[in-house]
C-alpha cells in the first residue's frame, strides 16, 4: 500500500494505514465542523430563515439569508436527531443546533417545511411554537408541494384511490429496506425483485408473504386502472408544479397555470374516458392478464358477489372512479 507524499517525508512508522474507522470519523466530523464554522462565520449577524428535510427521526436543516451583495444564499447546516417527530421535540432540536452554533430564533424571519401534519397543525404545530417565541419568524410554505398534498388528499377521500396510495406506500417500505430490491425495481423487473428478497432473506421469511401479497394486489385490474387514472391526472398538474417551483415565478402566471390546469381536467373528463380505458387494455395485454368483463357485475374486494353492489364493472370505472375522480380533482 502506498502512503501520501507527506506521510512518506515524514517517515511514517509501517503500519500508519488511516484506516482506522475513529480515524476517519474524526476527520468527517473536523471536516464538517470546519465548514459550518464557514458558513456561521458568512452569515454574520444577518437575518435568516430555515426550512427542514425531514426522513424519519433525523431532521435536515437548512438555512436561507442574503449575503452582502444581495445574493440568496442556501446552506446545509446539519443532521437533528430527533426522538420522535412531533412538534415539541422538532423545536428542542432546532434550539438546540442553534444554540450550538450561536445563533438564535430571535434572528429568525422564515420558516418553510414539507407540510406534514406535525409542521401544519394549527394549535400544536412547529411553526406555532416558533411564532410562539419570534412572531416575525413568517411561515412560507412550498406552493408546489402545497399542491402535491392538495392533489393527494383529496383523491385519498375516495376509498379505492386511498386503498391504492396505501398499497404504493406498503410497496415502497418493502422494497425500500434493501438495496438490492430497490435496484431491481428500477428495472422494472418485478420477477427479479421477488426472487432477489426470496435470496436474502430465505424462503420462508414474513417479508416473502408480503411480496406476494402486494404483487397479487398489483396485477388486480383495479390497481392498474387507478395507477393509469393517477398518473394522469397528476401528470396535468406536472407543469404547473415544476413553475411554482421557479424562483422567479410570479403570482399572476402561476393562477393562470391553475386554470389552464382545470382546463385540461375538463377535456380529459369530457374526451377521455375511452382513450383511458383502452390504456389500461393495452397495458394488460402487453403482459399476458386476463382482463375483466365490462359488463360483468363488479365485485368489490373482499366482498362475495351476492353481497356486492349491483352494479357492472363498466359503471363502477366509468363513473364511480373516472368521473368522480376528476370532479373530486376539480
């Protein structure tokens, strides 16, 4: 193994290797320590906001000030460890990395966070107890993912669009706690990702079941009808996200992208229903699925068919979702 040129020069004893984890560790933490120590020493006295990335029980903070020059500055600070992610504890870790690094919510002008419903409570959220303390310390929050919450909050309200979020959600934490099987979905390759969980975690481990439970509910006719119905919707949306998130979008052209919106909306209710359907068609003929009889009695899931609703497969998608959907959308 070679050593650095300086280490060489200063005859370093054998078995100097720097690979000892304290080692590095101390030198991430120096690292980082100095550069926040820049970024303190940047911002000065100066007014500042801060708004949060928060991914279970650590808390991203960020801060925003302009510098001297008039330039908005935005700087990673650090990782809040939190215990738990309700309010009361969001705001000691806030005080507590600020005062680390002497500064103080009395200097605060901004807040902005994603929206969850511990940061949005009216009475007990973050942002209250902040203003609590600092009442210049505005809450801003992100219009585009306003949006996005609005969007999905809303088609939540209809059970079998919520049923399908909750599925993609169990999805995501299924797959998402390895590295592996998030790979192999990128490839799209679901084959693989079941045998690549089977593998790692052997045949008769619980989270086996649970593959085969979720890709039973994936290749239903209805999860794939809602996928299709989602993605198009949220897909009319997409443009008008993307410019909200612009910083030099103004306020009078983001209410015209919201009526073009609703335009759009309107002509996928009005044109769109045949086209989507034939979507869906496609797609289950691309992979070899039996697909349902329109005019079949539809059968909700986990109901026998003489207790079911009379009503056929082509009313219950046409109307009870496609339609109902876009109205609730509206």
């Amino acid at each position: 193994m070679s050593y650095p040129p300086d280490i060489r020069n200063q005859n370093a004893p054998d078995n100097l290797r720097l690979i000892s984890l304290d080692i590095k560790k101390d030198i991430i933490n120096a690292a980082a320590t100095e550069t926040i120590k820049a970024i303190i020493t940047d911002l000065g006295d100066d007014l500042f906001s801060i708004r949060d990335i928060l991914v279970k029980k650590q808390m991203g903070v960020v801060i925003r000030h302009v510098n001297g020059t008039g330039c908005v500055i935005e700087r990673f600070i650090s990782l809040v460890h939190v215990h738990n992610t309700n309010a009361a504890s969001l705001k000691k870790g806030i005080e507590s990395l600020l005062s680390t690094y002497g500064l103080s919510i009395s200097s605060l002008r901004g807040q902005g966070y994603d929206g969850a419903s511990n940061m949005r409570d009216e009475f007990n959220g973050f942002k209250i107890l902040i203003l609590k303390d600092n009442f210049t310390a505005y809450y801003i929050h992100c219009f585009a993912h306003q949006l996005q919450l609005t969007l999905v909050a809303v088609a939540k309200k209809h059970s079998s669009i919520g049923s399908f979020f909750n599925t993609v959600t169990h999805l995501v934490n299924v797959i998402g706690g390895s590295c592996k099987c998030r790979d192999m979905l990128r490839e799209k390759q679901l084959e693989k990702v079941f045998e690549g969980i089977a593998k790692e975690n052997g045949s008769d481990d619980p989270q086996r079941a649970e593959v085969i439970d979720l890709l039973d509910i994936m290749n239903r006719f209805e999860f794939v009808f809602v996928l299709h119905l989602m993605k198009n919707i949220l897909g009319i949306t997409h443009e008008l996200s993307q410019v909200l998130q612009r910083r030099d979008q103004d306020i009078v052209n983001a209410m015209n992208l919201v009526k073009v919106s609703k335009c759009h909306l309107q002509v996928i209710k009005e044109n769109g229903w045949e086209a989507l359907l034939l979507e869906v068609l496609e797609f289950y003929g691309k992979y070899d699925i039996a697909v349902l009889d329109m005019e079949d009695v539809y059968v909700a899931r986990g109901r026998s068919r003489p207790r079911s609703k009379e009503m056929t497969n082509l009313h219950h998608y046409c109307a009870e979702l496609f339609y109902s959907m876009i109205d609730m959308q509206f």
